[in-house]
C-alpha cells in the first residue's frame, strides 16, 4: 500500500513543484510568460489524455504492470526534462513525463483497491488521497528550496533516486493479481485493446482540455479556441462511433451500465467543479479584499490542505464502517454550509470567516473525497477498477478546468467592475459561493440515490 501511495505522490508532486521555478526556467531560455506557460501546460495535456487509456490497459495487461511501466516512464522523463536544452526538448520531455503520471494515476487507485482488504478500501483510498494532498502541498515549497539552492533542474533530477528506490520496492512487493500473473502477449494485446478509441479519445479529451485551459487567456472566440473546442467535439464524436463497433471498447459498456458506478461519478461533479473555482477566486478574495500578501494567502491557504490531508484518512477509515454514501452526502451539505457562511459574511472585517471557512472546507473535503473513492470502486468488481478509474480520473480532470471557467463566468457576470470594484467584487464573489452551495446540495440529493451495499451486490447491470 505505502509503495502505491508513493507512486500517486511523486505524479502530484510533479504537478505543482516546476510552477514555482517557471520565472527561473523562463529567465533562463529568455521566454515570456505564455512560453513558459508550455510547460505546465504540456504535462497536464498528456496526463489528461492518457488517464482513460490507461485505466482500461490496466483491465487487459495487469494493474501492477501499468503501475512499473508509469515508475519507468515517469523517471525517463523527468531525467530529459532535467537535461533540456531548450523550451522544445522541455515541452516535449514534459508531455513523456505527463505520460508516466497518468500511468501512475490511474493504476494507483486501482491498485489500492487491489492491494486493501475489501473492508479496509475507504482506509486504502485515505491514505492515498492523503499522498496525493501531500505532494500538491509541498510542490511549491520544494520547488522553491532546489530552484534557490541548487538549480530549476533539479526540480527534475529529485524524482531520479527517490524514483528508483519507489520503482524497485514496488517490483519487489506489489504481488501479482489478475491479468498481471499471464505473461505479456504484446500481438494478443494489441488485438484486444480498442486502439483506435484510444487515439480518438486521447485526442478529444487532448484538444478539450486545451480549449477550456487557454479559453480566458486567448479569448473564447478565439480561432485558436474556438479551433480546439471543435476539433475536440469532432474527436469525441469519432470516439463514440468507434466504442460501439469495437468488441472490447475502451469504455466499458457493463461498466457504464452499473447504477452503483454512474451515480457516484456524476454526484462528485459539483465537487470537482468548485475546486477548480474556488482555486481561482479565492486567492482574489484573499489579497484583494483582506490585503494579504501572496506569502500570507498561501499560508491561510495551506490552513485548509493541512486539515483535509489530517482527515482523509480517517475520512477513509470511517467509510468503511458507515455507509460511504451518506458520508458524501452529509460532507457535501456541509460544504454547502461552509459556502453560505462564506458569502454571508464576505463583508464583515478580519480573517475570522475567512479561516472558517477553509477549516470547514478541509473537514468536508476530508469526509467527501476518500469516501466517493470508496463508494465508486467498491461498486465495480475487481477486473473493471481499472476502467472506472480512469473514468473518474477523467471526468475529475475536465470538472477541475471547467470549474476555472464556470465560476470566473459567474464571477464576471456578477461583478461587471471587476476585482477593483470593492462592491462589485463582492456581489461577484457571493454569487460564486451561493451558486456552489446551490452545486453542493444537488450533489448531496443525487448521491442519495446510489444503492446501497446489499443492492450493489445482487443488481447485475442491464444487457445492452
């Protein structure tokens, strides 16, 4: 369990750990913000595309397997990204890296449902979520200590011995389970494995997640976006037609069918949404309402990280001896209460509500994502995990970006002054935050309608 954890921390780490050396790197190679920019950009483009595939590779090749493959590319394309050159090389180094993040994204949260007793997988799911939360938070700070101390290259270069210790304890005591104890038949893989849903959907999923990351920055009418976007649906709709001739399409149509697996998936929506949000408007509020520095809005930030990494574990352990369903339900009304103080209060001098506010946030946070883990992969039997983690992941992935939009959209709407606007601002952020509780409470109601453990055993999912 530990050596999966890890896993899912380093593809986290990585996530957050070069933003704070971009002004270095783009000193250095002598690139504006939007070059650099790239660089992000292109790792959260692989990572975003190769989740679905991968997911479903674990299914036919083995969960474990996937999981070493991730180590090996991942720890490839952190050494290129490390020896770089130039803005090209590092983009390109990136994506290959993205790669072996999704690998180790997927499959780890398949594998944890692999590795956990069943009645210990909301505990498995936890500790994960807990690595996870843990490599998000400390990106920035270790990226800044190597960037200072040593050079932006070695943002890179830690993930080469800490790596390999990983790859090798992994290999060494992940046991085999399923599809990982045949031997690897390459041609009867290839002859399985829906390739060309593969390629439909990395490139839909590819040129939707572009679109929707640039849209603010280059203008949504934007060639370029509007490009992306129609490409995407053009992409997606190829996908489609592709899943239904394919025998063993990517996504699973039994899957898809389970109520157990559906439900849970689009209740976590609103959630995944608001993160994206609130990441957004949040920082605004902080410093444009409240005068904090940068410095001290990440410090007040890092208030709600600590709490939530403090409870995703028992948040995990607890649902797996209550019902998970109503644990999601319940921490979602509370996230919704936690909104409405937030914007009823947005007025009121001080910090007080403010910090409230992102303690009871973490604590929702805490009680709603280890839980909906558990509650989306304990209703699928063990040889589709790796499907449905990939679903979720993806569908987690899109929610983030589009609740970066959704929310600067309503933000805007409501604030046609903009952040300088002081009354303006805070009618744009309490329609935000209202509109997130109103988000919270559908998702609560619509959890509820998941079945419980006795259905989930005994419903079969309808024939196609």
């Amino acid at each position: 369990m530990v050596c999966v954890a890890f896993g899912a921390f380093m593809a986290s780490l990585d996530g957050s750990i070069v933003n704070v050396s971009l002004p270095t790197i783009a000193r250095v190679f002598r690139l504006g913000s939007g070059e650099a920019a790239s660089v992000i950009l292109s790792y959260l483009l692989s990572l975003s595309g190769c989740l679905l595939i991968f997911g479903r590779l674990g299914d036919v090749a083995g969960k474990r397997r996937v999981f070493l493959w991730g180590q090996g590319v991942f720890l490839l394309g952190s050494l290129a990204c490390g020896l770089a050159p130039g803005l090209a090389s590092l983009v390109a180094a990136r994506f290959f890296q993205g790669v072996g993040g999704a690998m180790l994204t997927v499959s780890s949260y398949a594998l944890i449902s692999q590795v956990a007793p069943r009645d210990l997988l909301g505990w498995g799911i936890g500790i994960l979520t807990t690595a996870v939360g843990l490599g998000a938070t400390l990106g920035a700070p270790l990226g800044g200590f190597l960037t200072d101390w040593f050079s932006w290259r070695w943002v890179f270069y830690i993930n080469l011995p800490v790596g390999a210790v990983s790859l090798y304890a992994s290999h060494a005591y992940l046991q085999r389970e399923g599809a990982d104890r045949s031997p690897l038949d390459l041609r009867g893989l290839l002859r399985r494995f829906d390739v060309p849903g593969a390629l439909f959907s990395f490139l839909g999923i590819l040129l939707l997640v572009f679109g929707l990351n640039r849209g603010r920055e280059e203008g949504w009418t934007s060639p370029l976006i509007l490009g992306s976007l129609l490409g995407a649906g053009i992409a997606l709709g190829l996908f489609a037609l592709a899943e239904r001739r394919h025998p063993e399409p990517l996504l699973d149509r039994e899957l898809l069918g389970r109520r157990g697996f559906r439900v849970p998936v689009l209740g976590s929506l609103p959630g995944y949404l608001f993160i994206g949000g609130n990441t957004l408007l949040l920082p605004f509020f902080l410093q444009g309402a409240k005068g904090l520095s940068a410095q001290g809005c990440g410090f007040a930030m890092l208030l709600f990280s600590g709490v939530y990494m403090l409870l995703s574990g028992v948040g995990g352990r607890t649902s797996d001896r209550i019902s998970p369903r109503i644990l999601c339900a319940v921490s979602q009304v509370g996230a919704a209460g936690c909104c409405v103080l937030f914007a009823s209060t947005l007025h009121v001098p001080g910090l007080l509500f403010p910090l409230l506010f992102l303690v009871g946030l973490g604590v929702a946070n805490g009680f709603f994502y280890p839980p909906m883990g558990n509650l989306v992969l304990g209703g699928v039997p063990p040889e589709m995990r790796g499907s449905a983690s990939g679903i979720f992941s993806v569908a987690n992935r899109v929610c983030l970006t589009l609740g970066v939009c959704l929310y600067e959209a309503l933000f805007s709407q409501w604030a046609p002054g903009g952040i300088e606007a002081p009354a303006s601002a805070l009618a744009g952020f309490r329609a935000a935050y209202l509109v997130a509780a109103a988000l919270f409470v559908v998702g609560a109601l619509w959890i509820l309608l998941v079945p419980g453990k006795d259905a989930l055993a005994s419903t079969s999912p309808p024939s196609p």
